[in-house]
C-alpha cells in the first residue's frame, strides 16, 4: 500500500486550497534580506517564485511567474516601491493586477500617509514578515 499523494481521483482527504503554498516574489534592493526573507518564508511553507532588486526587474518577474502576492520594498535605492505597487495595479484581462504587500524597515506612522494613498492592499515591517502575516493580509481581500 502506498502512501497517498493527495492528488488520486476521488480523494477528499486533508488536501484543499488551504494547503495550496502562497507564491510570492520578493522586490527588495538590500540583497542580505532577499536571502534571509526568502530562507524564513520557504521555511515556513511559503513558495518564494522570484526574487528582484530594482522595479523594471519586479515588474518582469511578477508578469512572467503571476505570483499571488508580491512583496514590495518601500525605498528601492533609486526606485520608489510605491510606484511598483501602481503600476502592479494597471492589470488587464490577460494578465490580472497582482496585490502587493509594502514592507519596509521603518515603522508604519513613519509612511501612514503614503500608504493610504497606495494601492498597496497591506504594509508589514521587515521584522514582522511572516508566512501568517502574508496570509492574514491576503485573507483581507475577501
């Protein structure tokens, strides 16, 4: 007997959606959290698909790999991550707007205005970056 895989027909075991990992691509441009975020969120079941360090990049991976959710740093060296939140937004029917989630390094009073003004559909501090608190963030959409 082997073991099941969750994928046999008629199976209606544990294996749903919820299971399903979240793909997300990682647009920082300090390359030591790129690693360390990418390491922490694989760990705790979160598919990393991409990662980029300016917005030309992010914007290409995020149209080529279609994640569920991109994390976006808020100061990208020259780039502002605000700008790559909008322009992420300007989906069509071929390929959809991807939500994003703002991070960064400074606390959230620190950038209240900014981010209200955003279509960014969340903020979470760098020190606060979990697969739950992505998770959480997604689950606001609906």
């Amino acid at each position: 007997m082997g073991m099941p895989t969750g994928r046999s027909p008629g199976h209606n075991g544990g294996v749903g959606s919820s299971v399903k990992p979240i793909r997300v691509v990682i647009v920082d441009d300090n390359p030591e959290f790129l690693d360390s975020a990418r390491r922490l969120l694989e760990h705790q079941g979160v598919r990393v698909v991409g990662v980029a360090t300016t917005n030309a990049d992010g914007l290409k991976y995020v149209q080529e790999l279609r994640p569920d959710v991109t994390l976006v740093d808020v100061n990208l060296g020259q780039d502002s991550g605000f700008d790559l939140a909008e322009a992420l937004q300007d989906g069509d029917d071929e390929a959809p707007a991807v939500p994003v989630i703002l991070i960064s390094t400074n606390a959230e009073p620190d950038l209240a205005e900014m981010l209200e003004t955003s279509s960014a559909i969340g903020f979470l501090p760098k020190s606060a970056l979990s697969a739950d608190a992505i998770t959480a963030t997604v689950g606001r959409l609906g």
